[in-house]
C-alpha cells in the first residue's frame, strides 16, 4: 500500500492484469478451497475423548 500514490492504494481485484505482451483477463465466479484435514480429526478425537470418559464413569458407579 502507498497512501500517495492513488494506483497502489486500490485494493480491488483488478479487471485485467498485463504481464508483458500478454494480457490476462478477470474471470468471474467462485473459488473453491481446498480445506485442511486437521480440524475433523480433532473433533474425532474429542468424540472419542467424551465416549471413553462416559464409559468409564459408567463402570464406575455400576
């Protein structure tokens, strides 16, 4: 970002982009990400965490 100069202040997607003699043009749609793993093996754990937690103390007070 430069505060003085109006161009490099513009954070929008630009409509074109040049790169030499080529110019590349803006597609429109979605993006799709591809997400990490590693938040469901977390909550799979923590699933499992709970359900051994609960059968334990179940053991317990029978």
């Amino acid at each position: 970002m430069n505060l003085f100069n109006p161009v490099e202040s513009r954070v929008e997607p630009a409509a074109t982009l040049v790169l030499g003699a080529d110019t590349i043009a803006a597609q429109a749609g979605t993006i799709e990400v591809n997400r990490p793993a590693w938040p469901y093996f977390v909550l799979a754990m923590l699933v499992l965490l709970i359900l051994e937690w609960v059968v334990y103390n179940q053991r317990i007070f029978v």
